[in-house]
C-alpha cells in the first residue's frame, strides 16, 4: 500500500520550514554544485548569506548553478575544476581563499556512480570502472579535503559525502560501495587529525 504524504499537516510543516544557519558571510566551498546535493547546498547557504564557491567538471550545469545563485542575490564564484586532478584542486581552493579572504567551510559532494551499477558482481568488474569510481568518490575527496584542510588554520567545518553504501555491504554495486566506505574512514581519520584546531569533518549517509 502505498501512503501519500504530500498532504498530510506534518508534510505541509516542513515544506514551509527552512533551516537556519549561522553562515553570513561564512566562505563555503563545495563541489558537484553544478547538480544535485551540491547546488542545493549552495543554493541554501547562498539564501542565508554565505559566500559559495561552486567547483564542477560540468561547465553548463555550473554556469546556469551560479546564474541562479547570482539572480537571487547571492554571492557566488564558479571554477570548473576536475576532483581527480590534485593540482587544479589546490589551485582553486587558492582561488577561493584570493577572492573571499578565507575558508571556514567545505562541502565535498561531487561523486559518480559506475557504469556497473546493480550489474557487475566483483568477479566481473572492469578495471576502468573500478578506477574511475575510486578516482572519483575517494581520491577526489582526498584531494579536496587536504587542500580545505591546509587553508583552515584554525576553525572550521567539513562534510563529505559518504552513502548508505558506506555502511554496508551491497552486491552488484562493490565499487561505489568501496569508495563510500573509503569517505567514512578518511573523514573520521581527519576528524581526529584536525580535531585539537577545531575544525569538524564530518560525512552525511543519504
Ligand atoms: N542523491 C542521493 O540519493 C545520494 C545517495 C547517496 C550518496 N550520494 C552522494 O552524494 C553526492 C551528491 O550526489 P547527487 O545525487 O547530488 O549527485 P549529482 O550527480 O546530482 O551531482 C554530482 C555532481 O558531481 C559532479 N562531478 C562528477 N565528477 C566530478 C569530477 N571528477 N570533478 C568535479 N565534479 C564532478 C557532477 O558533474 C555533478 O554535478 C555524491 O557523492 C553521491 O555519491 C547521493
């Protein structure tokens, strides 16, 4: 049986109702914000008075995610940026830091999913598509996380994206799930890390 909740009074509630956060004038760098996650993260914390940066490999979805950003008042920079590529990574999080003054936060959303999706056991995966996931959802993460990291001296607040495919085991889906568990445990060993300089990392599981 199916519930439609659309209606209901509790649906009604929290459609009308936006988090707040203290983020005005907050620098925040996310990626993946051409789509998705990411540009409603931006799209928020835009609305509430943060300066975004938006990175993405997808140079129209990104162009048309700050266009909108901009139209409804907020204070965006966009870079195409690939997450795989450390050096233009490092680069940009300069940019950030040379435009806006600082980094207080970071929000590492890009990530992909295979080709093999719900259709590879492990004893077929193909090596390009395990590459390019890990490349992707791990090392990108890495790569962004080092360079927020490096330029937070002291303060600040990080959240990766991991998956429900971080906490468990799933077949057909080996490589996504490797990746999302990759994200967990390098963000709780950053957490650690950075913890005595006050700034949080942390991932969300949707
Ligand atoms: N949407 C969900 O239900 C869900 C569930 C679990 C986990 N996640 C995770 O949350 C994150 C965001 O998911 P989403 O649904 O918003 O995805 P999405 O596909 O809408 O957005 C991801 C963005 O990342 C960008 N991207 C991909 N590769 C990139 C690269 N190499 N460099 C820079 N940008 C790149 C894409 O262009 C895209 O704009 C992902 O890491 C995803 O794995 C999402």
């Amino acid at each position: 049986m199916s519930v439609d909740l659309i209606e209901t009074e509790t649906a009604k509630a929290f459609s009308h109702t936006t988090p707040l956060f203290n983020v005005a004038d907050k620098v925040i760098a996310i990626t993946g914000g051409a789509s998705g996650i990411g540009l409603a993260t931006a799209t928020l914390l835009a609305a509430q008075g943060a300066k975004v940066a938006i990175m993405d490999l997808n140079k129209t979805h990104l162009e048309t995610a700050a266009a909108t950003i901009k139209a409804a008042g907020g204070t965006v920079m966009a870079t195409v940026v690939n997450v795989r590529d450390a050096a233009q990574v490092d680069a940009w999080i300069a940019d950030v830091v040379a435009t806006f003054g600082k980094l207080d936060g970071a929000a590492n959303l890009a990530g992909v999913i295979p080709k093999s999706i719900n259709i590879d056991r492990v004893e077929d995966l193909k090596d390009e598509d395990w590459k390019f996931v890990l490349d992707v959802n791990i090392t990108g993460v890495m790569h962004c996380l080092r360079a927020q990291i490096r330029e937070m001296k002291k303060k600040g607040s990080i959240v990766n994206a991991a998956s429900i495919a971080g906490l468990g085991g799933f077949a057909k889906n080996a490589a996504y799930t490797v990746s999302k568990h990759g994200v967990i445990g390098l963000t709780k060993s950053a957490a650690k890390e950075v913890a005595d300089r006050g700034i949080r990392v942390n991932c969300i599981a949707p």
